[in-house]
C-alpha cells in the first residue's frame, strides 16, 4: 500500500498546509514527511477530516477502504486524462494526502490515512462496552483462497468486484464464493492463473491468447490500445461519449492507429470509421478476434 513517501515534494507541502501546519521554507523532504506521517496517523485526524468532507468525497473515501485500491474511473463513474490534480470530488481527498494514483491507474487510500481511520475505528467500537475487556475470536468463512506473487498482482485481484475478494495478508485474499465462481471473475478481468494452459504457437499462422486482457486507468489503457494495433486485434471499449452528457456506450473497434491519445479505428457499434480519446475510455479489453475491417487504401 503506497504511502506517504509516494508523494511528490508538491503535493506534501499542500496536504501539510491543508492539514493546518505552517510552511516552513527550511524543512527538508525528509522532516516534511515525517511531519504528514504524524499527522494522519494520529489520532482522530482523518476521521474530523472525513466528517467535514464533501459527501461524495467522504464516500470515495470509505469505499477504497473497505473494497480495496480502485481504477479512478470506477470512483469517478467517468473517464479521468489520468495526469495532475484528480477531478472532483477526488480533488478534495488528494489535497489533503488521503489518497494517491499509482502508476497503473489504480486510486489507494494513503497508508497512513488508511492506519489512522482504522485505528480510530476500532477504538470507538470497544469504549463504554463491557466486551471491550474481553478477547474474542471472529470466526469468518473462506470458500476461495488467492495467493499472488506480489502486493501489486493483490492490488490489481481486489478490483475485480465479481469475486468479492478481501486482503487478509500482503500476497493472500480470500472470498466466500466458491472457487470456480472467483477464478472465472478473475479470468474475465484478463488475469492469468497459473493453471492455465499455455498457448501453442505455429510459425506458419500465430496464435492469438484465448483469453482477453483487460486494463483500467490512462496508463494501461495506453499500453493495451498500442498493443491492439501493433497484433491487429479489436479491443472492446467503456466509452463515455461527449455528447448526451457523457452517456457509457460499448463499442468493439478494429484499430488501424494510437496517436497523441486517440484511437483511430472502425466503430462496429456505428459501422464506420471513428476516433476515440482516452481520457473517455473507461475501461479497455483486448480481445482474442483479429480486426475484420482493414484500413482503406485511401485514407
């Protein structure tokens, strides 16, 4: 889980001063750090900060805490350009060094604001009560166990909502839904297992995967859609159109050229050719199917 130390100098100085703390020219990055460690792990910070939040705002909050890292996009509901200030009312929770964007697009609640909201939470739910004495044993059931080989790989398996993950250890998470329930959500989201077979090659006629790969956030997205041209493979995109208010539609698009940002492809939603910007892309999958519909000869 990124923390404190993940922020530029920048936006350490802005939550200090969101937080209250004087500028002070001579402190190094070092002291500066230390000094927002502090306070958002101290007691009581992030919840006061939580309880004068924009509502939206405090909801994005709590749902990265109880679902784990998300895409932007999925908090926001709409696409995201995916550099500087997060739109708002993401905006409110990065000023303060509640929250940071990784580079795969993925939001997390700072490390430190995630220990200093639960510390705090689990305190409140003990004072005045006679169980507060006593230790217990909370006995949960795990139908499904998920071992990754890095907190990054964990990170990437809890946003996928169908499998109903929850981290209980830095490369563990386990989901109450039956296995084959969580490894067909994870193979969905383009996740590969390691029980899945390799695919066999012939240098005659190259295979394409027999699974589609899925991306979220700016980076990623940027990554699949250069992909998709360079092995001529469609790509199915969450478009968020700039008319009608930004409504979703679903578009499978056989993509001819990725420049400066846009898309350039045959649209088989709109039978034509048609562009598309990926800062309203939220979500982008790499399917197994070659592109139908080459480039003309005359554009």
């Amino acid at each position: 889980m990124p923390g404190v130390e993940a922020l530029t100098p920048a936006r350490i100085r802005e939550a200090l001063l969101a937080l209250g703390q004087a500028e002070d020219a001579d402190t190094g990055r070092a002291t500066r750090v230390r000094r927002l460690q502090e306070s958002l792990r101290s007691y009581g910070t992030v919840r006061t900060l939580l309880e004068r939040a924009p509502h939206a705002a405090r909801e994005a909050f709590l749902r990265l805490i109880e679902d784990g890292p998300a895409p932007v996009e999925h908090i926001l509901g709409r696409g995201w350009w995916g550099r500087g200030m997060l739109p708002p009312p993401l905006d409110w929770l990065q000023a303060r060094g509640l929250v940071v964007v990784t580079e795969d697009g993925l939001l997390h609640p700072l490390d430190e604001a995630r220990q200093g909201f639960l510390e705090l939470t689990l305190d409140v739910g003990g004072v005045g009560s006679a169980a507060a004495d006593a230790d217990t044993v909370d006995v949960q059931g795990a139908a499904a166990v998920v071992v990754t080989s890095s907190g990054r790989m964990l990170d990437r398996v809890l946003t996928v909502a169908p499998a109903q993950l929850r981290a209980v250890a830095p490369t563990v998470a386990v989901s109450t839904l039956p296995a084959d329930v969580v490894t067909a959500a994870l193979r969905s989201a383009g996740i590969a297992l390691e029980t899945d077979a390799a695919v066999e090659v012939s240098e005659r006629q190259p295979a394409l995967p027999s699974t589609p790969e899925q991306a979220a956030g700016p980076r990623a997205i940027r990554v699949l859609l250069q992909r998709a041209v360079q092995e001529s493979r469609q790509v199915r995109l969450e478009y968020y159109t700039s008319s009608r208010a930004g409504a979703k539609t679903d578009r499978v698009v056989d993509p001819w050229s990725f420049d400066d940002d846009l898309l350039r492809g045959y649209c088989h939603l709109r039978e034509g050719e048609r562009s598309f910007a990926v800062d309203r892309i939220g979500r982008a999958r790499l399917l197994t199917k070659p592109v139908e519909h080459a480039e003309s000869s005359d554009a």
